[in-house]
C-alpha cells in the first residue's frame, strides 16, 4: 500500500461508501510538496506538465486504493474530473485529461477509463497546474 497524500486541509483523501470511492481532488504534491506551480499556456510543450499531471492522477489512484481490503480491486473508473489552472487562451483541456486516461489506463487496463470531463479554471489551490479527482466502483 502506498502513502496517502497529505491533504491540505480537514478532509479525507479518499471516502468510501459501499462499493464506491470518491477522493478529493489530488494536486501534483509529492510528500506534501507541490512538484509545479502555475498555469497552463499554450506557449509551453505538453511535456512541460507531463510530470505534474501523472502526479494528480497517482495521488488520486493510491488515494482511492488506500480504501479496499486485500482482496478488492477498482472494478471502474466512474467519473474523472481533470481541472486545468489555465491560462485565458488555452484551449486544449482535453489534451490534460488525455494524460490522466492515459495514466489510468497504463495503471487499470480497460477499468481505468470512465466518463470524463476537463475543465478550465482560473485558480487552483495553491497555484496548482492542475487537480485530479475520481470516483470509482470496487469489487
């Protein structure tokens, strides 16, 4: 089982309710440290956030596995919400989101990928790029 991460408030990581998960929306902080800070331009590569993105999502996959027993496993990704601190001209959220499928999808096969939406933000705690959330079914 991997660390949770630290959240930055009073909230859970992660809840469960019967057979679903729900975690709160994950940064790309390692051991409570932002790994990035700023927003996301258009006039960068994507491989400038690469790192940052698959952050968010790891922390919201370990956060959501930190909930099962031993013998449970995430059954499907239900719902992934992928918010973008942007900058007014970018336009390309999708792109973001595609990094975390892509994530989840490497980590969780078929199961990893659910609905999805990539929303544009002008601020995000903390000056995050970016914030990672799930809910997902166990069984």
């Amino acid at each position: 089982m991997n660390k949770n991460p630290i959240p930055q408030g009073r909230y859970k990581p992660a809840v469960r309710y019967g057979n679903f998960v729900y975690t709160a929306g994950m940064t790309p902080r390692k051991d409570g440290v932002l790994l990035l800070a700023g927003k996301i331009s258009p006039d960068e590569p994507l491989e400038t956030y690469r790192a940052a993105i698959i952050q968010a999502a790891s922390n919201a996959l370990i956060a959501a596995q930190n909930t099962l027993s031993a013998d449970e496993r995430i059954a499907q990704v239900l719902s992934l919400t992928v918010y973008v601190n942007a900058t007014p001209d970018y336009t390309t959220h999708a792109k973001i989101g595609d990094v975390v499928s892509e994530y989840l999808y490497e980590q969780l096969g078929d199961a990893g990928i659910g609905a999805r939406a990539a929303i544009g933000l002008a601020t995000l705690p903390g000056n995050a790029p970016v914030e990672v959330q799930l809910v997902a079914a166990i069984e």
